[in-house]
C-alpha cells in the first residue's frame, strides 16, 4: 500500500490501514493520516467490495468509468480494470491517470 499528500509531495509505502476516512486513512490503534493519493495493487484480481463506503457503483451496480477515472469520483481510478486489464494495456492506462492525477493534484485545494 502507498499513500501519498500534496502536503509532503512524495509518497511513501505504509503499512495497510484499517479505514478510509473523509480526509486520508485510519490504522486500527487510531493514528491517521491525511492522503491525496491511494495507489491499491490488488495484482489484476477485480475484488472493489472495499470501495463500497466510497458509494462509486450506480443504481445497476457498475463502476462507470471514463477511461480509468471513476465518473463518481475523479480521484479513484481503476487501472487494470476493464478495458485496461492486460499488461499492455495497463501500462498505457496507468500512464493517462498518473497525468490526470497530477493535474488534480496540483490544482488548488478546495477551501
């Protein structure tokens, strides 16, 4: 697992965490950590039970995507997934979001 803020500008591997939280991650004996980034290998296995809390699947229960970018929410992208799940594919996938993620990223907080 590695998560990453715009506050420190790097990203650093941690340990898994227990919860997702509105501003980062929450480990089990309750230290927290604000994040930007959660950048979740699961090695191709389509197992996004996880996300639930994040509300992404529509009334037909799929994952609409644009892309790797999640319609629902901007800051999840599903590389691998779908259309992108073989390793040419995810290579070219995982370099499209990386740029749309930095764009997101550097673009001002919203107050």
């Amino acid at each position: 697992m590695h998560v990453g803020s715009r506050d420190c500008n790097r990203v650093r591997r941690r340990p898994m965490f227990d919860r997702i939280v509105p501003d980062g991650v929450q480990w089990r004996d309750g230290t927290a950590q604000h994040v930007d980034v959660i950048l979740w290998c699961t090695g191709f296995r389509p197992a996004l039970d996880h996300l639930a809390p994040l509300r992404l699947r529509g009334p037909r229960g799929g994952i609409v995507a644009d892309g790797t970018r999640v319609v629902a929410d901007p800051r999840v992208h599903l590389v691998g997934y779908g259309p992108s799940a073989s390793t040419v594919g995810a290579n070219r996938a995982g370099r499209a979001a990386v740029r749309e993620l930095r764009a997101l990223l550097a673009a001002p907080a919203p107050a």
